[in-house]
C-alpha cells in the first residue's frame, strides 16, 4: 500500500457512456496536482490529458471499485472518463509533494 498526503478537497465526476472530462484538482498550494490517488465506486475508463482529450475503454486506463490508482499527471490539467457499463462516480484526489 503506498501513503499519500492529501490536504487538499478533490473532484468526483460520474461517469457516462460518452467520454467527458474533469479538471484535475489543485494540490494545497494552489497548483495543478502533480500527482493524483484515483477511485472509482464501479469500473470505469480514464486517461489523463488536457481539456478536449477524449476516451474509450479500448484506450484507457481501467480503474476499478478494489483497484484505486496513484497517477504522475504532470503536464496535464483534465481527467477524461467514461463508464464501463454502467455509470459510475470516480473521485480524483489531489497528492502533495
């Protein structure tokens, strides 16, 4: 298990069966997350990138309920998502450091 310093309020997007995207939260200092600790309730799709980046589940990172993510997204300023199956909610948490 790795251990993050989140300080900062996060996001929480749901998810649909058409990509949309979710800016990524600022860490405590004001900046753009460098890094980000990602869980979603049910499985969906992700892909980090900028503010028209799109996804699909044929290119995207999966993310499950049991498998939360600790993601460098240095460069980035949006999270795109969609579901898999379903619809549902995925949190995306800022990381210090």
């Amino acid at each position: 298990m790795t251990c993050c310093k989140i300080v900062a309020p996060g996001a929480q997007a749901t998810t649909g069966a058409a990509s949309a995207v979710t800016a990524i939260p600022n860490d405590s200092s004001g900046k753009v997350a460098r890094y980000v600790y990602i869980q979603a309730a049910g499985a969906a799709f992700i892909l980090p990138g900028q503010s028209g980046t799109s996804v699909t589940a044929a290119g995207g990172i999966a993310v499950n309920a049991n498998s939360p993510l600790l993601l460098d997204v240095s460069g980035c300023t949006h999270i795109a998502h969609i579901q898999s199956g379903s619809s549902t909610t995925v949190n995306i948490s800022p990381v210090e450091g």
